[in-house]
C-alpha cells in the first residue's frame, strides 16, 4: 500500500470516550489498563480522556479518576494519558448524542474553578459559539492555557469568526453535530475550511460519520486532525443503551453517537483515497501533538507495508509486538 517501514512517532488522540466497553468519564484501575492495551495495540501511545455532557456535580468525581490513572500510567507500557478533552456541556443546536437536557449557557466562573481544582488536567474543551455568545468562557480557557474547539453547534458563519477572535483554534470532528456548508451561510464549516480562519478542524475519518470522496476534499481543502471519536459499546449513557452497528456506535433510537473504529484504522482509510501516507500520519501524530504543545513523541510505532501496526515503543522500550 506505501513504503513504512521505519519507526514513526506515535498516534496521539485527542477525542476518545472510551474503547471496547470501556467509558472514560466512568473507568477504574483495571478499565484504564484494558483499554490502554487496545489502543497501544492500534499504535495509540497518547490519548486525551474525553467525557462528554453530564450534570456539573459529576465532573470533579470524573477527573479525579482520570487523575489518578494518569500518575499511575506514567512508568508503565500504557498509552500517556494527556489529559482531558471535555466535550460539553457547553454546547448549542446540534447536541448529537448528547441528552439536550444537560446542555446549557456557559458558566466560566464554575467551568474555570473546575480547571483550578484539576490544575494542568483539562487541555481542551469544546465549546458551541451559541453557549458562548460573548465568548467570556473561551477567553477565560484560553488564559489558562486549555485549548479551544467549536463544535455540536449551528453558529453562523460570523459567530464562528467571533469565537475564534476570542481564542477557539479548533473544529470538533468537522460536519458531525453541525450546521451544514452552504454557499451563502457557510457557516461553521466554511469557517473551518476557510484559510483566513484558524479554526483547524478535527475528522472522524471510519467512513461512516464522513463519506470518503469528503474525508478525500477535506484533505485537498486543509490539513486536518484525525480522532476517533471511539465510545465504549455495550454499556448504557444515561437513559439509553450504546450498540456497535455497522461500522460505528448507535444509541437505541438510531443516532449515531461515536465510532469503533481507532486512528490506525483511520490512517488506512485515508490514505485508501489518495492521501500520502506521510500526511495521514501527521494528521493522527505531529498535528495534535503540536496542538497540546508536546515537544517530543509519546511514542513510536512500526508499521508493516499494509499500514499494520507491528511494534510500538514508549520510554525508550518496546512495549507492544504483533502476534508474539
């Protein structure tokens, strides 16, 4: 398929709510490890936590939990936790999966006393603009150095523009839980696509949430960041119970609520139509390292001549070999 088969650094992700039947925002010790090989094993060696909306008395308990699983991964042959993505519950018109009944108008006194609580622990958190509207959270988020992404949201064009003004640098999986790109209002998509606006966006690229001929124009349009936007199957959120189906993860009434499929997964897709391989893996590697200000690899992989993942290393030391 193309030419790898040297080392290259490691996949880092950051929009991932869990993996197997394993949900972050709930996880204990055993989860975090279970999970942690599955993703070493896709060549995942960095990974942001993601937790999605819920009620606010529920966030300190479930950042402490990703607290302590990330100083106990710090010596192990785990993927590095980097910290929290928090998805909501700050978000507008296009709630998705989301329970539209944990939404609600930003509130930056208590979202910034959270981030002081878990000090360094949330590194991004996406906001809609409509939640935001005078973009008094983004700018608060900012000065404490989270990152900023726009997303679940049917801003207009402009509203967009203004959030980013305000600080917001990032799309949250760019056409999913959106208004759509029209050509007179193209609102938050056009202003992802758009070159004048730093508002880079993120893509699920498993070639359910985004048909492949788009994940194809948006690589020839920008240089986006692939996530998984993974969620753990076989467990329940809230009221309704989450079902691997098709490629992707339903809740019972037909939404489609994540993916199943990992960044090694989405590496092949994209390069299955026409993407360099280099830059595919610089989308799910050098991109959202750069994003959270890494300076040196999590990690590093081998992958064979069919983009299959077959060593990985972290700390110098190989902590991962295919079929051995």
């Amino acid at each position: 398929m193309t030419e790898p088969t040297s080392r290259w650094s490691g996949l880092v992700d950051l929009q991932i709510n869990g993996v197997g039947n394993v949900d972050f925002s709930t996880a204990d010790d055993a989860d975090w490890e279970r999970a942690g090989r599955r993703l070493i094993a896709a060549g995942v060696t960095g990974y942001l936590a993601t937790i999605c909306s819920m009620p606010l008395e529920r966030y300190d308990a479930a950042l402490a939990r990703v607290a302590a699983a990330q100083a106990a991964t710090v010596s192990e042959d785990l993927p590095q936790i980097l910290g929290v993505h928090l998805e909501g519950p700050f978000l507008g018109g296009a709630p998705g999966a989301h329970p539209v009944s944990m939404l609600r108008e930003m509130d930056a006194e208590w979202l910034g006393g959270m981030c002081d609580r878990h000090p360094g622990l949330v590194r991004l958190v996406t906001v809609a603009p409509e939640a935001d509207p005078g973009g008094d959270g983004i700018r608060m988020l900012v000065d404490r150095g989270v990152v900023v992404a726009l997303g679940h949201t049917t801003c207009s064009y402009a509203d967009a523009i203004g959030a980013a003004a305000a600080g917001a640098t990032l799309t949250t999986h760019l056409f999913n839980a959106m208004g759509p790109l029209h050509h007179r209002e193209p609102g938050i998509v056009g202003a992802a696509l758009d070159p004048r606006v730093a508002l880079r966006p993120t893509l699920i690229a498993d070639f359910v949430h985004v048909h492949p001929a788009v994940v194809a124009a948006v690589f020839a349009a920008a240089d986006p960041i692939l996530v998984s936007d993974a969620v753990a199957t076989d467990v329940a959120y809230f009221d309704s119970a989450v079902t691997a189906a098709q490629g992707a993860a339903y809740l019972a009434n037909g939404t489609l609520t994540g993916a199943v499929a990992l960044l090694d997964d989405a590496i092949r897709n994209v390069v299955s139509v026409g993407v360099p391989f280099v830059a595919a893996h610089a989308a799910a590697s050098e991109r959202p390292s750069a994003v959270l200000g890494l300076t040196e690899p999590t990690g590093e992989i081998e992958l064979d001549d069919d983009l299959v993942v077959q060593e990985v290393w972290r700390h110098g030391r190989s902590v991962y070999r295919r079929n051995l």
